[in-house]
C-alpha cells in the first residue's frame, strides 16, 4: 500500500478536482479536447461522472480502511483498481474509435489505464486471509 497510496491520493482528488473544475468551465479552451462544446460530446463526458466518482470513493475508502488497520482495505482498492482500468479503457477506445489523438487527453487516459495493472497483484496478495 506505500507505493499504492500515492497514486490513489493523486487520481481520486484529481477526479474529484476534473469533475469541478468541469462543472465551472475552468478548463482553458487551449486545453478541451476536440469538439468539447458540442452537445453530444459534453454529454459523452458527463458519462463518466459517476464512474469517477465512484472511483474516488473507493480509493479513498481504501486509504481510510488502510490507516485503521482493516483488511477490508484489499477489496475497496482493488474495485477502485478495476474501475480506474475500465475508466481510461474507455476513454481510449472513444478517441482510437474517432481517429482522435491529443497526447495531453491520452496521456491523462493511459495513466489511468496503466498504473492499476502495477498494483492488482499486490492488492490481490493475502486477499483470501484479508477478507476472512
């Protein structure tokens, strides 16, 4: 979980300040991804809301789990893991689809689809004894 903790901390909290910062129009025009004020496509980008939020609430469960010494820790981060997979995954198979590439919004999607399949094992290790 050392090496867990900081990359659940940067992307839960990063969700949680995307959807913000989504919510408000921050995001510099320079910076959107293509189409960004077409309808269709801030509907496509709302789609994901709810699977990044529940991300970071599993994450940051787990972390809370984690600090109080509770087994139940394990399942919570690797739900977290898994959704954060299935998050970029989409998100990349969207743009591989459109024939779209912008390295800032697929770097962005390959970090989420990359770094849980460093901690799967790991968080899957002693997960029979953690969930008894």
């Amino acid at each position: 979980m050392k090496l867990l903790k900081p990359f659940f901390v940067v992307t839960d909290i990063g969700f949680i300040l995307y959807w913000i910062i989504t919510y408000f129009h921050i995001i510099p025009e320079s910076m959107a991804f293509k189409d960004y004020n077409n309808p269709i496509m801030v509907h496509w980008n709302w789609s994901f809301f709810p699977l990044d939020i529940l991300i970071s609430i599993t994450g940051l469960s787990s972390l809370y789990l984690y600090r109080r010494q509770l087994p139940s820790w394990r399942p919570w981060a690797l739900i977290s893991l898994v959704l954060t997979f299935c998050s970029g995954l989409q998100a990349i198979a969207f743009w591989a689809f459109a024939h779209d590439f912008d390295v800032y919004w697929w770097g962005f999607n390959l970090y989420l689809m990359i770094y849980p399949l460093f901690f799967l094992r790991t968080v899957m290790t002693g997960y029979g004894k953690a969930a008894a």
